[in-house]
C-alpha cells in the first residue's frame, strides 16, 4: 500500500502544474492582443475626433481586401467598357471635319484628278502632234506634171556641207543631201566620196561613207538626211571634191541621175 500511493502522490505532482501553466500562458497572450487593439481603437477614435473639434475634415481609410476573382472580373469589365466605347466614338471620329484622315484622302483624290487631267492634256497634245505630222506629210505631195502624175525621176540634191578650218589645214565634217523619188518605191542608198587632187587613189574609189535607208521611200515621197563624215586634209588650197553616188539598196544599182559631184574652194 504504501507503494501505490507513493507512484500515485509523484504523478499528481507532475501532470498539475504542467496543465496549469499551459491555460494561464493562453489566456494572458488573448488578453494582452485585445487590450493592444483596444487601445489602438481608442487612439484613433480620439486622434479622429480632435481633428474633427478643431474642423478638419477627416475621411477614415478601411483596408480594401480584393480577391483574384474580384480582380479578373474588374479587368474583364474594364475591356468591354473600353471596346464599347471605340465602337461608339470611332465612327464620329471618322465624319469629323478636322479628321485629318479624311483630309489626306480628299487631297489624293484632287491629285489623282489633276493627274488625270495632265495625262488626257498629254494624250491631246500627242495626237496633236501627231496630226501636225500627218499634214507635214500630206504637205510633200508629189510633184505633178501638168497631165497629172509623176515626172518618172529620181533626183539627188546636195546639202549643206560642214567644214572646219585650221591653222595647218582643214576638214569636212558633214554631207547632207535630199532624195526626191518621182518614180516608184525603192530603198535609198547614198554613197559619199571626199577627196583632192593629192588625195590618193583609194579615196576616190572607196567611199567615206555609206548611208542605207532603214525603210522604203515610196513614189513621190522625199528623203532628207545629213551625215557625219570625217575627212581631214593638210592643205586647205586646192579644190575638195565631194561626190554622191544614189543607188537602189535592194539591187545595188546606180540610179539614172544620181551622182552628184561638188567641188569646194
């Protein structure tokens, strides 16, 4: 007996003042953490309050608490709001007279009527020219004996001839000459000798140059051209004699009447 109640006696020691302890610690940190808020309550009830004696106006701030959802609902609205309005506003944007879209636009139009203006002024004056041409042609009418029709020849007419001067000697630089056809259509080809009496015998056989028609004169057209020669001479005392030789390109034959000689002092 006196066993069992010695264990008993030492557990009673043991269990008591650890549960003791434990309840007094909680009740005493509750009740400092009330004592704490309630003093801050009163602390901002009268900093509130002496503010508002002495007439300043005071708004009390509340924690606002938001939640992810509150949140993604807030952004959400946000976007209708914002697209609702681009879909009321935009088209009156568009109208307005200071738009200056609207202005661009107006000013592409006008340039694009101006420049279909110029365009049908240069359609106008081409077809204008080309009619000037047309009677430019029509002007070189063949020329009609007296019984109506073609005089039956072809003749060669020299043209100015270019020359230049030097101190020690000179040069021709230029032949031109006209092609009257009053016969049928042919393909001209014109033949160009320059030379001297010092000149030597190659020059008077092989021509400087050789001029061929790209197209065919036809009857009672004409042919007027000018080319370029380059023909020097160290002397210019003594006559230069230039000859021009008319052939058909298409047969390579001398035409009636066509060589022409000329002689430059």
């Amino acid at each position: 007996m006196f066993c069992v109640f010695g264990m008993s006696e030492k557990k009673e020691d043991v269990e008591i003042p650890f549960a003791t302890y434990d309840v007094e610690g909680r009740k005493k940190a509750k009740q400092k953490e009330h004592e704490h808020s309630e003093h801050s309550h009163s602390k901002e009830h009268n900093i509130f309050n002496i503010k508002k004696e002495k007439g300043e106006i005071v708004i009390p701030l509340h924690p606002i608490k938001l939640n992810a959802r509150t949140f993604e609902r807030s952004i959400f609205i946000a976007i209708i709001l914002f697209l609702a309005s681009l879909l009321v506003f935009k088209p009156a944007f568009i109208f307005w007279e200071g738009n200056p879209l609207v202005k661009e636009t107006a000013s592409n139009d006008v340039v694009g009527a101006v420049t279909t203006e110029n365009s049908s002024n240069d359609t106008i004056e081409a077809e204008t020219a080309e009619e000037e041409e047309e009677e430019e042609e029509e002007e070189e009418e063949p020329e009609e004996t007296s019984s109506g029709g073609l005089t039956g020849k072809i003749k060669l007419i020299v043209g100015v001839i270019g020359s230049e001067e030097k101190d020690t000697g000179g040069k021709i630089t230029s032949v031109g000459f006209v092609v009257d056809n009053q016969k049928s259509a042919f393909v001209p080809q014109v033949k160009i000798y320059i030379f001297d009496a010092d000149s030597r015998d190659i020059y008077k056989t092989r021509p400087r140059e050789t001029y061929e028609a790209e197209s065919v004169l036809g009857a009672g057209k004409k042919l007027s051209k000018v080319v370029s020669v380059l023909a020097q001479f160290p002397d210019t005392s003594g006559g230069k004699t230039v000859k021009l030789e008319l052939y058909d390109a298409e047969t390579d034959e001398l035409l009636d009447d066509g060589s022409k000689v000329v002689v430059i002092s």
